[in-house]
C-alpha cells in the first residue's frame, strides 16, 4: 500500500498537491498527518522523508519527497495526469516546474490558510508582478488548451492543477482581483470532490500557527 506524508492540511500547500493528484487519479492510499510546530515534529519527519520534509511518498522500498517528483511518480501509475498530447504535456511540466521554484513573494505574502475568511490585503510590488503571472499563465492555459474543459487543460483535472490549487486558495482567500477566466476557473478546482474533501479535513483542524508563512 501506498502511504503519503503530508502536515496540517490548513497550511501545507505542498502536501496538498499531491494528495489531490492522487485522489483525481483514483490511486488509494494511506495517510500519515505530523503536525507541524511540535517538539516531536522534525524527528518524526526525518524518519520518514530523507530530506526532513513533507509530503513523502513511501511505497514499499520506495521513498519519494518533493512534490513534483511525487507527482510524476503517480503519472507512472496513472499517465493520465499529465495531457496526452506531447506539447500540451511539455507545458504542463513547464508552469508546474514553474510553480515549484517560482512565487516567493506570493507565497511569502498570502500563506495558504483554508480557513481564513476571504479579505484583502496590500500588495508590494515584487507581489503584485508574481499575481499578474499567475493570472496570465492561467489564463493563456485556459484559452490555449482548457476550451473543452473547466481545468488547465481541459476536462481532466492534471497534475498542473494540482501544483496550482494552493494558489486558487491564495487567490480566493485574500480576495485578489482576477479576470474572469481566472474565477472560473478557481470556482472549477474548488468544486472538485477532492478539493472539498481536503478542505473538510483542513476546517476540522484545531491547531493554529501564527508564523504560517514559514510553512506554506
């Protein structure tokens, strides 16, 4: 049996990308939550991921951390999470590897917090330029390659979605202006059965973090 790793699911944005890859693509798995910020909390994490965080994958002998590298491990068992088409497929990969280096700022600035009641806030200017990428990258999938569908690209939600759903949690939870292309889109990926089973869980969690940007 597959086991995945992840933390609280309030804040951990990496945790959640693949947990909804794995849920859109049907793969069972078992979960193991550790709680961030505990005293046990770094041990518990080195003994199951190398790298000392989360989410890992563990599949028998197999260990896999970071992300994107879970995320192609599961198109190996279910190739449809990436788009069929090679070129689609390439800018998949491309704005997920994006995503996974990129944004900083953004992230710095707009934590992921499913549970925070959507407002505004300032933004600088370094987050601002990280918005207006977003919003031209999901945009230009959506007109590109999304016609057929509600997602990036198209009608099966990808592993692109799955790097890109904590920051429609960023976006609607900071109510940051977005075209409406964009709104359609985060109203899409929010609908889906996993997102909404995620963010049940994420609700029903108790503990808060004050310092949630050096987690999410």
């Amino acid at each position: 049996m597959v086991k995945l790793v992840i933390a609280n699911k309030n804040y951990s944005s990496w945790s959640m990308r693949p947990w909804l890859a794995a849920k859109a693509a049907g793969i069972t798995f078992d979960e193991e939550m550790i709680w961030l910020r505990r005293p046990e909390t770094a041990a518990l994490i080195r003994v199951q991921s190398p790298n000392g965080r989360v989410p890992a994958l563990i599949d028998g002998d197999t260990i896999v951390f970071e992300s994107i590298a879970i995320l192609e491990y599961l198109a190996e068992v279910a190739p449809a999470l990436w788009p069929e088409n090679p070129g689609e497929r390439a800018h998949a990969r491309s704005i997920s590897a994006e995503m996974h280096a990129g944004f900083l700022p953004l992230r710095r600035a707009c934590p992921m917090n499913i549970k925070r009641r959507p407002a505004s806030i300032a933004l600088d200017a370094d987050v601002q330029a990280n918005v207006e990428r977003v919003i031209d990258l999901i945009a230009g999938c959506r007109a590109r390659f999304g016609r057929d569908g509600a997602f990036l690209f198209g009608q099966a939600f990808s592993n692109a979605d799955a790097m890109w759903a904590p920051v429609v949690n960023r976006l609607h939870v900071y109510d940051i202006p977005v075209p409406p292309i964009v709104r359609r889109y985060m109203d899409a990926v929010m609908a889906t059965p996993m997102w909404r089973e995620w963010e049940e869980a994420a609700l029903a969690e108790t503990e808060i973090i004050a310092d949630i940007d050096a987690v999410a």
